[in-house]
C-alpha cells in the first residue's frame, strides 16, 4: 500500500467513525426520549422533549454532512495518479501535503501531516486542473506545486 493509499484509508476510517459516533448518539436521543416520555408530564416533560428533538435535529444534520464527505471519499480510487491534479490527487506544495478531497481534519501518516481540502475551496480550487511546476499566489502567500500523485 503506497503512502496516498494509505492517507485515504486514514480519512475513510476517520469518517466511518464520526458516522458510527452520530448514529449512537442518535439512538440513544430517541432511547431518553422514549424513556423520558414514560414517567413524565407537565411543561417540564414538554421543554425536555422540545431540547431533545432539537439536539436530534442537529445531530441528523451533522451525519448528513459526514456521509456527502463518505460519498465523496468512496468515488475515489486511491490507486489512480494522474498527471494533472484531480479530486483525489495527492498534492506537496511547499512541502505540505495536501489531500484533495472532502474538507476533513489534519492527519499525520507515518509522521506526515497531511491536509484534506475540498476542490470548492480556495486552495482546491487554484490546484485543480495544474500540474507540478505550477506557481500561484492565495492571500499573500505564494505557492508552488512540488509533486501529484
């Protein structure tokens, strides 16, 4: 397994457990509900159940946002290189590793930091369709690409 390869196994394994994470927390929102609704009556009951939907609201939107960067993580193969920088490209530029992806945290692979940004962002967007030479300038700072994988 080569070191890309080993960075999306990283993030996919990331992702799988903020998954699994929101899935319990929503399980056990609706098992307190359920619960609460039980032994409880009056305005108190109605606030509480009130919070508690709302808290599942929230959470339902978080794992929405988890599974779009799921899906964007599952399109890509992690085996392909191509010549100019594609959604899944792994690229170094000014010596940074950067993963070009879904917006995730920074890692650290075999005691590398790497970043994975979305193509949407600013740093994605000037990247995508270049190749290693390539030069560029984003809020002062100047960029030059070193390698794609």
């Amino acid at each position: 397994m080569n070191f890309k390869q080993k960075i999306h196994q990283h993030y996919q394994q990331l992702v799988q457990d903020r998954e699994d994470a929101f899935r319990d927390m929503i399980v056990a929102l609706t098992e307190d509900s359920k619960n609460d609704a039980k032994g409880s009556a009056g305005d108190k009951h109605e606030t509480a159940l009130s919070m508690m939907h709302i808290e599942q609201e929230k959470l339902n939107h978080k794992l929405k946002e988890v599974l779009a960067q799921k899906a964007i993580l599952d399109k890509i193969d992690s085996a392909t290189i191509a010549k100019t920088i594609i959604v899944g490209s792994l690229v170094k530029a000014n010596g940074i590793y950067l993963y070009l992806s879904a917006a995730l945290p920074k890692i650290a692979v075999e005691g590398i930091n790497v970043i994975a940004l979305s193509p949407q962002s600013p740093l994605g967007n000037k990247l995508t369709g270049n190749e290693v030479g390539f030069s560029f300038e984003i809020n002062g700072t100047k960029y030059l690409i070193e390698t794609v994988e």
